[in-house]
C-alpha cells in the first residue's frame, strides 16, 4: 500500500528572519493538522520601510498524511 500526503500552502511571518517566519508557518499549521511529515518553502520576500527590512515573509507547502 502506497503512503499518501495532501499539501497545503501558508505564508509565515516574522520580524526577525526568514527562518522564523518559516517555522512560524510550521507552528500554525500545526495547530489545525495532525502528522505533519515536511515543510517546503517556494518563496521569500520582505516588507520594507525606512530603508530597512521590516517583516520577512515566507511561503511554504507543508506536508502532512492523510489519514483514512
């Protein structure tokens, strides 16, 4: 029998880096989903203001299995 994982897409955010604002997506999704099993960011951009970044922002596809 072949495993199967459904995907879905969240965009983190952070203050402080992008990495924070991927796990910051991770954390989220996990309130709401069971078995995460992944978690791949597609994309960073940044808010900027006064010349300075101000927020980073990730979006990323978290995994997670399918429950039957």
């Amino acid at each position: 029998m072949a495993d199967v994982a459904k995907v879905v897409t969240i965009i983190g955010s952070s203050s402080e880096g992008f990495a924070e604002a991927a796990a910051a997506a991770v954390s989220e999704a996990a309130k709401t989903l069971r078995g995460i099993t992944g978690a791949d960011v597609i994309s960073m951009s940044a808010v900027v203001g006064n010349d300075r970044i101000t927020e980073y922002r990730t979006t990323v596809n978290i995994a997670f299995a399918v429950e039957r």
